[in-house]
C-alpha cells in the first residue's frame, strides 16, 4: 500500500523552511528519503531505520514516529538547488529484501531567488 | 564505479514492437530493482532479484512484460507487443551487497532511466 505524503506541492523563497510528511498504514522497518529533478533518475537522502538510526546527507534531516509509522524531511535555509520532487519511500520488512520499497506521490518543492 | 547503467536512454517504437531494456548494476549489489514511473501511477515496483534470482514479480503488469538477469552483471525487461500504455521512464535499480556502500545495504542506487514512447 503506497504511503501518502503531504503538503503535494511547496513553493518557497531562498532560505524559507519546509516540511515535508509521509505516512502508511502500515507498520514500517525503515523509510527513505530521496529527491528527483527533472529529468534525472531519484537520487537518496536518508534512510530512518526502525529503532532510532539514521543514516544520510548531512545537510539533511528527517524524523520517523514509529508509533504513528510517519516520516518527516525538514529543509531549512532553502536554495536553489533544493528543488525537485521529494518521494519517500517505506520497507515494511526486515532483513528479506534490501530495498524492495513502495514509493509516495511525490512532493513537489520549488524554490525561489 | 561508473553507477548503475541503463540503456537506451530513450526509445521510440510503435505499438506491437519488441522492446528491451539493459541494466547494468553496481559490481558487488546483490539486488536489483526495475521500477516504472509515471504521471498518474508514480514510482511502482515491476519485479527485483536477489543474486540474480527473481523474488518478486507481481508488479509486473501482464505477460507482455518480462524480465531475466543472466549474470551479476545484466538484466533485461522486455515487452513484447509493446502498446502505447506502456510509455514510460523505466528505472533500474541496485543495492545490498556485503560492503552495503555508506549508507547500509537497503539503499537503492538508480540508473538515469529508459524513457519508452509507444507510439
């Protein structure tokens, strides 16, 4: 079941802040965070693994509630090169298949000079 | 590494051609993944192996569609009659392996993706 992410859309300006959520219904072994621009293939943020590790970009953070199975991105100080489609992907179990994920919607982030 | 390469970049064929999409992995990935994306269905999972091996190909969407990996090193999807539904970005995808890269072995690398138009 494709996890639903939230706001769709997300227009800033340089240096504005944005969260972006994912949520499933069902109960998660980790979740991933990866953007795509244009054009290109999907590129990986972070990873948020049930228990509390997280692994990624340094300039990325993220938060996962394993109780509510929700997941969210923060971007702070927006730039230019943050925009692009922001898709969170979920692995419901562990250890069987490394990387078998079910993709959201997408979140379309487009920053502003 | 030079990364996981797809070829073609994009295809253009008519409806009931044959069509074959190539994937190399990252040496050492024991998974791969082929993914379809598009506007109305977004990313969606058609099949994966583990050590070449299909695991999982109910996201296959009929017979038309199938898909082999020979080696480590090689996989093909193919349609056959391709139909203009089927037009689409193709991504494969590569991950695991006992090195795990730096971020663990569950993180998926994506090849830049086979963009089918099924005229």
């Amino acid at each position: 079941q494709q996890p639903v992410q939230s706001p769709q859309a997300v227009i800033l300006r340089e240096g504005e802040d944005a969260v972006i959520n994912c949520s499933s219904s069902k109960a998660l072994y980790s979740v991933h965070w990866y953007r795509q621009k244009h054009g290109e293939a999907p590129v990986f943020l972070m990873i948020l693994l049930k228990g509390g590790e997280q692994k990624g970009h340094e300039k990325i953070s993220a938060s996962f509630n394993e109780k509510k199975q929700q997941s969210s991105l923060y971007l702070t100080a927006s730039q230019l090169s943050y925009s692009g489609t922001y898709f969170c992907g979920t692995e419901i179990q562990k250890g069987t298949s490394y990387g078998k994920l079910t993709f959201g919607q997408g979140t379309i982030l487009t920053v502003h000079p | 590494d030079a990364g996981v390469i797809q070829s073609p970049r994009h295809e253009v064929t008519e409806m009931g051609q044959e069509v074959t999409l190539r994937c190399k992995p990252i040496s050492g990935h024991d998974y791969l993944f082929w993914y379809r994306q598009t506007m109305m269905r977004g990313l969606e999972l058609l099949i994966y192996f583990n050590n070449n091996v299909p695991i999982d190909d109910s996201g296959m969407p009929e017979d038309r569609f199938s898909a082999k990996m020979p080696n480590a090193s090689f996989s093909t999807l193919k349609i056959q009659p391709s139909e203009p539904r089927d037009s689409a970005v193709y991504f494969c995808a590569s991950s695991g392996g006992l090195a795990g890269g730096p971020f663990g072995a569950n993180v998926l690398t994506f090849g830049a993706g086979s963009r089918l138009t099924v005229l």
